[in-house]
C-alpha cells in the first residue's frame, strides 16, 4: 500500500471432497487470497483488509500444466498512487480490477485483455512513456510466448 511497511498477501485453497470432485471433473481449482497490511507499531491486523476469490485452470494437454495467474498487485494503471489488481478472467482472459482508497479493488475490471495461456504477468513501463504496461509469459509446446499489453493516449491496454 506504499506506506513503507511490508504487507502479506496469504493463499488459501479449499479442500474436501467437493472441491476435489471439482479438481477432477471440471479441472478447476479454487483459490482465496487474504491480504493484510502492515502498520507500525500494531504489525498486522487479526482480520484480511481484502479478500478475493481465483481460479486455476488445470490443463493436461499443455506443458504449462496449470493454467491460470497468479494475482499481480504491483501496478497502477490509472496513475492515482493506490496499486491496481491484475487477476485471471475465465480462462484465457486478464482482468485490470482499479485499486480503491480503503486498500480493495474495485468488484467490476477497469479493462479485461485477451490472454490464451497466461500464467505469469508484470506491470512495468515498457516503452517509456510514464504510464503502467503489462506484459505476460506463455509456455507452449517447444517454445514460449512472450505478450506485451501497452497504455497509450486512451489510457487503457
């Protein structure tokens, strides 16, 4: 959150019989992350300042196996100084969720991009002209992809 303080961020995948079921039939894996932010001298709060739900897309017939992202919180998209969300959409797609003053992400995506096999992505400013990018690693079978997404005057990807 910028403050100077380290904040962690927990997964946490639901286990049971059900949720096996889903892993084995629909090949689907069900992850909640917890985030909490550090302050001084408290540390960390009891309870999660936000909370969000993904999934993992399991895949057999790709190298990458696990298909799906990690979440990103290490970009701001919209240039106000609160970080954004850049989560997995379904399969094949990303989601941009804005970042909101009370340290959660908006509930709609600011811009949702096409991303076949995405399983790993970065903000940065790639081209140098100030605003945020985002580019995204994709493993294929005997080569790898690399996907750069770019802001331009629009101020969306």
């Amino acid at each position: 959150d910028g403050d100077g303080y380290a904040d962690v961020t927990v997964w946490s995948v639901k286990m049971g019989l059900l949720p096996l079921v889903e892993i084995l039939l629909r090949r689907i894996v069900h992850i909640k992350s917890h985030s909490y932010y550090g302050t001084w001298p408290k540390g960390f709060p009891a309870k999660a300042a936000s909370e969000g739900n993904f999934e993992l897309h399991l895949d057999s017939d790709r190298p990458d196996y696990i298909r799906g992202l990690m979440p990103n919180t290490e970009g701001d998209f919209n240039r106000d100084g609160i970080k954004d969300l850049v989560a997995a959409k379904g399969e094949d797609r990303l989601a941009i969720y804005l970042g909101l003053p009370a340290r959660k992400f908006d509930v709609r995506p600011w811009v949702v991009l096409d991303a076949p096999g995405i399983n790993y992505v970065r903000p940065e400013d790639v081209d140098g002209n100030g605003l945020c990018d985002l580019y995204g690693y994709q493993v294929e079978k005997g080569f790898s992809r690399l996907h750069v997404w770019l802001q331009g005057p629009a101020e969306k990807p």
